[in-house]
C-alpha cells in the first residue's frame, strides 16, 4: 500500500479499492469466487450430460444398425431355405 501525505502532515494508505480491506469486501470477493465456482461446476455438469447423450446417441446408433444387420441375415437365411426346401421337393419328385 501506498502512503500519502496530505498537506496537514498527515498520512494514510491507499489499497483494494482505495482503502482497508473490510469484511463487506471479503465477502463480496468470495461470493464472486463462490458465483464462479458454481458456474464452473454447472458447465463441467453440463459437459459431462452432452458426452453422455453423445455415447448414448452411438450405442443406439450401433444398435439400431446390429438390428438392420441382424434382418438382412434373417431374410438371407429365409432365401436359403426357401431355395433349400425347393431342391428338396424337386429331388422327391425324381
């Protein structure tokens, strides 16, 4: 802190916010601090809900094309025995 002397002779001293720091400042800096913390922890909160939508998102992305997958080897093996049971019934004929 600075000291100024005032033309009586006189001195003082000069800091946060051009005086002592009181309890009213203290508790003004750490709600600012506090305010900033919360508004930290929100957004890593917030983050952390985006990331888990996002893997969720891709699960049942995956999923959903497993499912696709899982039809088209269903229909494909449905042909196959379709043709299978057709040789069958022509080979009974002979």
């Amino acid at each position: 802190m600075k000291k100024h002397k005032h033309h009586d002779g006189t001195t003082d001293q000069s800091g946060l916010l051009a005086g002592e720091i009181t309890s009213s400042k203290v508790e003004v800096i750490a709600s600012i601090v506090l305010t900033l913390g919360y508004s930290l922890s929100t957004l890593a909160d917030i983050l952390a809900l985006q990331e888990e939508e996002k893997l969720a998102q891709e699960n049942t992305s995956k999923a959903q094309d497993q499912n696709l997958q899982f039809r088209q080897m269903c229909k494909q093996l449905q042909n196959v025995n379709n043709r299978l049971d057709s040789i069958e019934r022509k080979l009974n004929r002979y």
